[in-house]
C-alpha cells in the first residue's frame, strides 16, 4: 500500500488550500461581524492607527481617548497588527486584505504542522492527512480569517516545536536558533504561548544530568532564556496598565458559583471538545492516537514532549477557567499542535494495521473518509458565526451595519467625536471608523459635551439614544442634525459661546 510521493503530497496539500480559500471566499470581504467582533475591532483598531497616526510598533492604539485623552492601550506586542498595517500601506486599507494576511500566517503554521509530523517518523502521507485534519478544525478553520493575533502566536509555536524537534534529532545549532526565535515570536504575539517551552524544559532535564551532555543542554537552556528577554521586558512594561484584566488572575480571582463551574464544564463536554477543537470524523482517531500511538521508532522518544506539552496547555486550560467560560473559544488555540498530533497517530494506527492485509482498502476508506468530512464539518459548524447577528450588542448596533457608509461619510474621518452608546468602546467606532470618547448606558453627562469640544476639539456626537440626545440639558448643546440612520442620529456639536 504506496504512500503518496513529494508532487503527489504537494498537489493534496495545494488542493486543501484551495478547498479553504472556496469555503471562506465570502467572508474574507466581509466587514468586522458575527463571534468576537468586540476583540476584532479592536485589534483593526490597532492596524488602522499605525496605518494612519502612528506607526511606532511599540504604540498600540485603539479608537477611544478616555480617561486619560490617550488612546494608547497595550497588550501583547502588535507583530500581526502592525504587520497588516504595512501590508496595507502598499496594497490598499480594507478589511479584505487584513484577513487575507492571517490567512496566510495560517498556512504558514499549517507547513510548519506537517514538518513537525515529519520531524517524528510519521510518514508523509499520513503527515500531510494531520495536516489537512488540523486545517479544517472547526476552531482554526474559523481563526484561520478572524484578525486576531492569537493565530500568528499559535503558528509561530507549532514552528518552535518543529525547531526544538529537529534539534533534537540532529543536534545542529540552526535548528535552535530557529526555535528560540520562533518562541520569542510566539511569545511576544501573545503571552500564554510561552508555555510551549515545557518542551525545551524536559529536554533540558533530561540531558542535565548526563555525562558529556550537560554543557549542550546548559547552551540550549540558556539561549532559550536570552532570547525570552525582549518578551519579558515588553510584559513587564505594558502588564502593570492591565488593571483587572481577568487574564492576570485566572481561577484566583473567580466568583463563580458551583453551578457556574457545572455550566461551564458541561459546555467544555457537549461543545468545545467535540465541535470545536474536534469534529465528529476526527473522534474516533483521536481515541486510536491515545490507546495506540502510531509514530514509528526515533532516535528521540518524541512523546515525553508531546504529552508535556499536553500536561501544561490543560494546566493553563484550568487557571484560565473563568477567562475561557463559554466565550473565549480562542483561549483553546494552544491546544491544538499536542492534539493533533494525537490526532495523526491515530490515523497512522489504521493505516498501519491495513497496510499489506487484505483490509488495506478500507484503510485508505477510513483516513480518506475523515479528511473529506473534515471541511464539510468545518464549514457547517462555523460558518453561522460570522453572521452580523451572532456578534457582541449586535442588538444596539444593527443599525451601524445597515447604514455603515452613510454613518462614515458624514463626518471626516480625521474628526474626533462623541460616540454613544457602546459598552465595548471598538465595536461602534469601528464600524463608523471614527476615533473619539465612547461612553454607555447614557453615561455622559451633558457637561461633559462643553469640555470636550472645548477642550478636546470634539465637534460631533454619534448617538442611538433618544433618551439621551432629546433631554433638555443635550439639546442647548446640539446644532444641527446631520444624518438619521435608523436608531443612530449624528450632530454637531454647538459652541458654549453659540448658547
């Protein structure tokens, strides 16, 4: 039973690309909507101000000024965001292009997947079989065209691991160097993949103690903690201006109640481990990767790493328990390389037990049968989400999606405005690509509209509430009505001096 040869393998591997390129071809023009368009606007939010004001990639910048009338809000280090600004600087500003960029950081964590599978002994055609099933996981498949830079850091990590493994293998120092690159790139594009390094940690302990090893493992130990500095030092600037962001505390700072908990584990049980991180053709060999790995004898035992890897991300699964719930799927990303790979062995096992036997046609069945459901499976089970309607307060921003040209063309966009109401401060401004002062449930208080035009230069207030925009005390402060969209009504604002 052949396996197939390089040009065979690179044709199934072209082929998958384009079957992905089909599946997501309406939404890479689709504009910032459905699941997580709240941390997606955000981060275009990133993109469009290096693109316009700032393109220092330590300033990351969002669309609103309050508090301290900065915009500046730092989290990971923005290699994806600024990067896509870059991009647009030369090929045009569009939401098209953005997505299109993370579409190919994609790929390039998926060829980096199959060269990890390789690394291991497992042979090509079963390689290139994990590498279409991990395509088409529901979650990265999603991913795969959400502007977020959880992806480049998940890509940059499966690229570490294929490193550390070639290392591993043939002891050659580009294959460090390109590992501990690779870590510091995972690292800095977003801070949970740091763990990824128990790989480099085991390998560590294991050669410490050996004579005539220790000085290898004490130059791989240390290369690892150099070039993890610039990480460290971006973290330990930007993490003290987190306030109480839940990430810093994870199940230490959960109130959750027992039947919170019981939610969220039944939700882990009945959606996030079997249509999220998994589909049902991917259940079964799943099973087979754990009861019977299929990878053949290396040099190296490969699996110590493997299940190292598996140990620490269910580890981070559990501290960030209360961050995840039943929302933050993306939070399950680090989870993907270690299952996968489990994924792999499984459908390596069948073809190994049918190899040679008379069954070997109802493995090819089999394995051939999940990577045909895979994309199907995929599609049906993602593709309702980025509906406008599955998004954060669609229901107070329906009309910002109707009226969304209307909306930017009425005002420059370079004017600073008022903005109400939006209780995530990204997605409201996003869609009418304004920057300015974002307030929610009616919360601005009418004299605070004279202080920021006077002081701030904010001359325009974008507002879905009448309730607000029609009290007494707001309309000596409105001039003129300059557009009504739906429930969203814009005016300009009236000097002090004009009451």
């Amino acid at each position: 039973m052949r396996l197939p040869q390089r040009p065979a393998l690179l044709a199934g591997f072209l082929l998958s690309l384009l079957v992905s390129i089909g599946l997501h071809w309406t939404i890479f023009p689709l504009e910032i909507q459905g699941r997580h368009n709240w941390r997606q606007s955000q981060t275009m939010w990133n993109v469009r101000n290096f693109l316009h004001y700032d393109n220092d990639i330590r300033n990351t910048r969002v669309s609103h000024f309050n508090g301290s009338h900065d915009n500046l809000l730092r989290y990971e280090f923005p290699v994806l965001q600024w990067s896509i600004a870059q991009v647009q600087r030369a090929v045009g500003e569009s939401v098209l292009v953005a997505r299109v960029v993370v579409w190919l950081v994609g790929v390039f964590g998926l060829a980096g997947f199959f060269l990890l599978l390789r690394t291991k002994g497992v042979p090509p055609g079963i390689s290139l079989v994990g590498t279409v099933l991990l395509q088409f996981c529901p979650l990265f498949y999603f991913y795969t065209v959400n502007v977020l830079p959880d992806l480049l850091a998940l890509s940059a990590g499966i690229w570490y691991l294929y490193c550390c493994f070639a290392y591993f293998r043939d002891e050659r120092w580009t294959s460090l160097f390109g590992a501990v690159s690779f870590l510091l790139l995972a690292t800095l594009a977003k801070l949970p993949f740091a763990m990824f390094a128990i790989v480099g940690v085991v390998y560590t302990l294991g050669r410490v103690w050996q004579p005539g090893r220790r000085r290898r493992a004490m130059a791989f130990a240390g290369l690892h903690l150099l070039f993890i500095v610039p990480a460290v030092l971006w973290y330990r600037w930007v993490m003290p201006g987190w306030g109480s962001n839940p990430v810093l505390y994870g199940i230490f700072g959960s109130a959750n109640s027992r039947e919170e908990n019981l939610k969220i584990l039944d939700f882990f049980l009945e959606q996030y481990i079997p249509y999220d991180l998994l589909s049902p053709p991917m259940w079964g060999l799943l099973l087979l990767g754990i009861l019977w790995p299929a990878t053949r004898r290396t040099p190296v035992p490969y699996a110590r790493y493997v299940w190292a890897l598996a140990g620490v991300t269910l580890v981070y699964v559990a501290l960030q328990w209360n961050t995840i719930t039943v929302v933050h799927d993306y939070y399950l990303l680090p989870l993907l390389p270690w299952l996968y790979i489990v994924v792999t062995a499984g459908a390596g096992r069948i073809w190994q037990w049918t190899s040679g036997t008379r069954a070997r046609g109802a493995g090819a069945v089999l394995v051939g049968a999940a990577v045909l459901a895979a994309p199907w499976y995929a599609y049906q089970l993602r593709q309702p989400l980025w509906a406008a309607e599955t998004g954060a307060y669609y229901n107070v921003m329906q009309d910002a999606y109707r009226h969304q040209e209307a909306l930017q063309a009425a005002v420059d966009d370079d004017e600073k405005v008022i903005a109400l109401n939006d209780i995530s401060a990204h997605i409201f401004t996003w869609l009418i690509r304004k920057r300015g002062y974002v307030f929610h449930s009616n919360h601005l208080q009418p004299e605070w509209i004279d202080d920021l035009h006077r002081n701030r230069g904010v001359n325009y207030l974008y507002s879905n509430s009448r309730k607000f925009d029609q009290d007494s005390a707001v309309q000596t402060r409105l001039d003129t009505l300059l557009l009504e969209a739906g429930d969203i009504h814009v005016y300009r604002i009236r000097s002090p001096e004009e009451n």
